[in-house]
C-alpha cells in the first residue's frame, strides 16, 4: 500500500464518531514519517467537496486542519455539474465528467455508454461551430433526466 494510501485510510478511520475532525499536519507527518507536504497532498488530492469532504486550514496553535464529511447526494452532485456546465462542452470534457460520474459511483456503466455515445462527436454530424453548444444542451438534459426526486 503507498504511503498516500495509508494516510487517506487513517483519516478516514478518524471519521467513525464524528463528521468533523482535525489533525495537526506536523503530528500525522511525524506519525507516517513523512514529509508535511505529503499531508498536504493527501488532503488535497483525496478530501475534496466532490469526495464529499470540506478542509479548512487553521493557522496559529500548531496549524490544525479541519476537515467536515459532508453529504453530497447523486442528486445535489448532478445539479452542481449542471449548473456549471457553460453553453459549450468538448467531447473530451464529457469523457472527464463521465470518468468522474463513474469514480463516485454517480452513474453505472450503461450509463455512462449512453452519455458518450449521444454525445459524441459521431452522432453530433452538424457544423463544428454550434457542435458543442448541441453537446452541451444533450449533456445537461441527459444529467438532469438522472436526477432523483
């Protein structure tokens, strides 16, 4: 197991009574014997708020880090994507958001098939400069007709 790994794990241990917690940089870097960057990373890389995590720093009294668990439905997650989606979206941008979806288990494989095929550059036979606005009003309705009441 890489180091990272056990970092994540052990924080993530640290969240069976609370949904808050905070740690002290320096002590888990002493802790794991590692650098204090490599906390920093960690926390960064594998806290976020689409991981259903919120992080504050704290300065002063030995640098604690606040890290809350939140709780991000499929559907308040599919929301904020649509949200901010703009008028336009490449073909490479829906394969990231559809990488994503399938990380955080937010769509099945079906699913995700059916988001790449439609909007796909294939099926989007129209002239290159109104493809991606198509791509990205098919994209967002297809999100939203995935949203659970």
């Amino acid at each position: 197991m890489r180091m990272a790994d056990m970092i994540e794990n052990f924080i993530k241990e640290l969240f069976e009574d609370d949904d808050y917690i905070e740690i002290q940089r320096n002590d888990l870097a002493e802790h794991f014997n590692c650098v204090p960057s490599q906390i920093n990373y960690v926390i960064a890389t594998r806290f976020k708020p689409t991981q259903g995590y919120y992080v504050e720093s704290k300065r002063g009294g030995g640098g604690y880090i606040g890290i809350r668990k939140i709780n991000i439905t499929k559907s308040n997650y599919l929301m904020h994507i649509i949200s901010n989606i703009g008028n336009q979206i490449t073909a490479q941008e829906v394969d990231i958001f559809i990488g994503n979806f399938l990380s955080y288990e937010i769509i099945t494989q079906k699913e995700a098939k059916l988001l790449k095929v439609a909007t796909s550059d294939n099926v989007l036979t129209v002239p290159q400069d109104i493809k991606d606005s198509l791509r990205a009003k098919i994209f967002k309705n297809m999100l939203l007709n995935l949203v659970e009441d």
